[in-house]
C-alpha cells in the first residue's frame, strides 16, 4: 500500500493519443490532462507549504481508475503499477523552479517556487510513464497552470486571481 493525500489538482481537459509499438517500449498511449489553473504564492511561507505542491500521483492513478480511500489514506496499487512509476519534469516553468523535498518523492508529489518577487502568471508540465494493469506503458502530461500571488485569495471571500489570466 502507499499512502497519497488526495488529488486536489482539477483537471480541466484530457487529450489521448495512441501509437502502435509492437515491441511495447515505448508508450502505447499518451494522455495530456490540462489543469485549472490555481494560486500559488511566491514566499516561503507557502513554497513550504502545500499551497504550493501539486498532486501528480493522484492525477495518474485516478485515470488509471485506482480509487483513493478516505478510509486508508492509500490508493491500493500493485506493486507493477507501482515500480513502473517514473515522473519527470517535461516543461519547467518559466518564472520558478520545481524540486522534490524527500516527503515529495514518496507521495508523488512535485512543490513550485516562484522566482524572487515575482507575481503573474506560469505553467510547466510533468511527465509520468506507468504501467496499467494490462502492463501496458502509459505515458501522462500533467498541464499546470498557475497564477503565483504575494497572499493567497482563492477563498469564499475573495475570487481566484486565475479568473483574468489566459493562458
């Protein structure tokens, strides 16, 4: 079992393409999943925080049709699905950089920090290749959009800042 907080990314679109390959090396089906966009903030504050990660492992494993449990904390996954997992950085991002804390790695998580003052818009693109339960390779883009903040409004009180951002 692993344990995975739940996805919060919203994914607004998905787009799959699929390719023939005989010797099963390379993916048989790419999927591109689009997220909404969403805050994030541009101090330490909120790149320690998870404000700032975003939920790869989620995305992927709900497409796969895994179920998170609330109950657990865990998507059940077999240890194939499992150990085929690999997330890689495709787009980095134009305004900040994306790293891995150790916590990250474990979760499947990716965390953003946004270059030194900056406010406005970004978006970057993280790969992952995994195997379904048929074996065969799956490769995702998970789309981020982004618009990095000095505070946080996306609350009840306060519209997202994403409203007037086109991307």
């Amino acid at each position: 079992m692993i344990y995975l907080p739940p996805p919060i990314n919203t994914f607004a679109q998905q787009t799959t393409v699929v390719s023939q390959d005989s010797q099963k090396t390379l993916p048989s089906k790419t999927i591109v999943l689009e997220s909404e966009c969403r805050e994030v903030g541009n101090s330490d504050v909120y790149t320690e925080s998870a404000y700032n990660n975003f939920v790869i492992g989620g995305a992927v494993f709900d497409s796969l049709g895994y179920k998170y449990s609330t109950t657990t904390g865990n998507y059940e996954l077999p240890k194939e699905v499992r150990d085929s997992l690999k997330i890689a950085e495709e787009t980095p991002p134009s305004h900040g950089t994306l790293f891995q804390t150790e916590a990250d790695k474990k979760h499947f998580l990716f965390s953003y920090r946004a270059n030194t003052d900056y406010i406005g818009k970004d978006s970057f693109v993280v790969g992952v290749n995994v195997r379904n339960q048929s074996g065969l390779l799956i490769h995702y883009s998970l789309k981020f959009y982004l618009s990095v903040v000095s505070q946080i409004t996306n609350t009840d009180e306060m519209p997202s800042t994403c409203a007037n951002l086109k991307f």
